[in-house]
C-alpha cells in the first residue's frame, strides 16, 4: 500500500518510523512518502494561507500549493486513490472505515492548520474524515491515528493476521479481558476456565465477558450490535443484577 501525506510539519511524523509501522515499511508493505506543501507555494515568501474573502477571524489554507502537490503525486501514479480531509466535520473514523481504507492501493492524507482550507480542496477530496467532535491544532496526529489504525489490516503488517479481526470494535462489541503469567499475582488469579483447555467453552466466555464490559463501558454499542437471544437474556439477568 502506498500512502502520501500532505502537511507543512513533515517532522511530526518520525513517530511512522517507528514500531510496526516502521517494520511494515522496511518490509515494503507500506510506503509512506511525506509532503511539505509548502514548496509548492509560488509566493515568494512561500505563503500557503491568506485571510477569508467576506472576512472572519483566522486564517485559510490557499488552494494553490496542495493543488500543485497532488499534480505532482498524480503525476508520478495516475491511478485512482483515496484523498482524505482530515476534518473536524467529516465522518467520524471508526474501526470499519478502518478496515475499509486498507483494502486501497493508494491513499492520500491532506492534513491541514489554520483555520480551515479554501472550500475550491473540496475537488480533490474523496473523504472528509474526522477522530471525534473536538479540535486539534492540525491534522498531523489525526492522519497518524487513521494510518496506524488501517495499517494493521494490511496483510503482514501484524505477526498475526487474525489479530485485527479480534480487536475492539470488529465485531461491534469491545475485546474480552485477557491475561498471562502468572496464574496468581498479589491475590489476583487468572480465571479458571482460560487455564481448562477447553476452547469451545473458552471461546463461550469470551463472548460474554465481551457482551459484559461492553455493557459496562460503552453501552451504547449495543444499540447495533448483533445479538442473539441468549445474548440478551445474559444482559437482561446482569441488568437486574446490578440495579440499585
């Protein structure tokens, strides 16, 4: 997969060299290629923002320089590709967008500062996407969540492929609670049934402790989660259960 971003903070994204990201593109599983759209600016001065026609408080990435930026990017591959706005009106990202961007073979994050862009990018963007109802100084750390989130559905990039597929959220529900050595620490014991080997029967109480915590901390997933009766019936009884 290839991924360009556009931004005019190229250093903030070292973080990308890093971990499994960093491996992935050792393995030329990813390749990332950084922008500063600030060398596409004809301004002498290499100005990239200018105030608001009709005025307004702040200051507005011009067109110009990312226009120019993504001439070059379609250039050197006029394939179609995924171009997205990090943008605090977009869509919120979520786990299946996620999995649904690393399925491109291209993508392109346009990242940006000030107090928004020229309306004339809307033409170049496939996605407004954002990380939540705040704002952030910029899109660099949104663009990073985004790329780490979707890179671990890209085919080698974990050690286990199976992995992304049982994260929170996958399948609507937040992930069961897991352990390791040791069985006991300071009184605490590993519950008994993930040291029976039965793994039906395993795989039968993750379900429920994944039913359970999702209950407990994000309640509204439920709403669309896909339940069976049985599933309901263990929430109803731990609803009565907890009432006070």
């Amino acid at each position: 997969m290839k991924i360009d971003i556009l931004t005019l903070f190229p250093k903030m994204f070292t973080p990308l060299e890093e971990s499994l990201l960093g491996k992935a593109q050792a393995k030329q599983l990813l390749q990332i290629n950084i922008c500063d759209f600030r060398k596409y600016s004809q301004d002498k001065h290499h100005h990239v923002d200018d105030t608001p026609y009709g005025g307004g408080a702040g200051m507005l990435l011009k067109p110009q320089p990312i226009y120019r930026a993504m001439d070059e990017i379609n250039a050197v591959d006029s394939q179609k590709k995924r171009v997205i706005l990090l943008d605090p009106a977009g869509k919120q990202f979520n786990q299946k967008i996620a999995q649904n961007l690393a399925t491109e073979d291209h993508l392109v994050f346009i990242c940006g500062h000030y107090e928004g862009f020229d309306a004339r990018i809307d033409n170049l963007v496939t996605d407004h996407l954002s990380i939540g109802d705040f704002i952030i100084t910029g899109g660099e750390m949104a663009a990073m969540i985004m790329i780490d989130a979707l890179a671990r559905f890209v085919p080698g990039v974990l050690g286990n492929d199976d992995s992304a597929y049982s994260d929170s959220f996958s399948d609507g529900l937040l992930e069961y609670p897991q352990y390791t050595r040791p069985a006991e620490y300071r009184g605490m014991a590993v519950p008994e049934i993930l040291l029976s080997g039965n793994h039906q029967k395993i795989a039968q109480w993750r379900h429920q402790q994944s039913l359970l915590k999702t209950a407990q901390l994000r309640p509204d997933l439920l709403k669309t989660a896909q339940l069976t009766a049985e599933d309901q019936n263990l929430l109803a009884n731990w609803k009565a259960a907890n009432k006070k």
